[in-house]
C-alpha cells in the first residue's frame, strides 16, 4: 500500500532528524526507540500503545497512524498529564 508505505517512510525520516537532535535535559523516564515495523508488529499483534503524533495539525490530518492523536511538540510538556505514564507510548 503506498499510503502506509509513505507513512513508515515519513516516520523513519523523522526519527533519523529526531536522533540528530540534542536533547535540552534528560528524560524524566526510561526513553528507547523504536523501529516503524517493530510498532506496526506490536499493533498487529494486539499491544496497546498510546501513539502520539508530534507534528503539525496540517501534517497529521494529512496523514497519520490509525488510532494515534494528535499533540504538536510544543505543546507535549503543558499536555504531559494527558499521556500514559505506564505501558507503550509512541511519539513520532
């Protein structure tokens, strides 16, 4: 499919701009990363994450994981309260 297709392309384009970034202090909890098809095996197989998309509006109404929802980086840090503080969460 061209569309999920574009979309792992999307995600890994911004996880190799995301890796090159400096982070301003560390993580409050534990951070890895994840590969676009470890996720997609994880959803497939029933695993519950909370997928959050950190870009734009424009770019997540243009595309976006099923089922992630939409919180743009600026506003991560006043939201916080809204994310999982346990199990799987995803931001891309």
């Amino acid at each position: 499919r061209v569309s999920m297709r574009r979309l792992l392309t999307t995600l890994l384009a911004g996880g190799v701009l995301l890796l090159g970034a400096a982070p301003a202090a560390p993580p409050d909890a534990p951070v890895s990363f994840i590969k676009a098809d470890e996720l997609k095996q994880l959803l497939d197989k029933g695993t519950r994450a909370d997928i959050i998309d950190v870009r734009t509006w424009d770019a997540y109404v243009e595309m976006h994981i099923k089922g992630a929802r939409s919180i743009p980086v600026r506003a991560v840090e006043p939201r916080a309260r809204e994310i999982s503080r346990t199990g799987l969460v995803v931001f891309y």
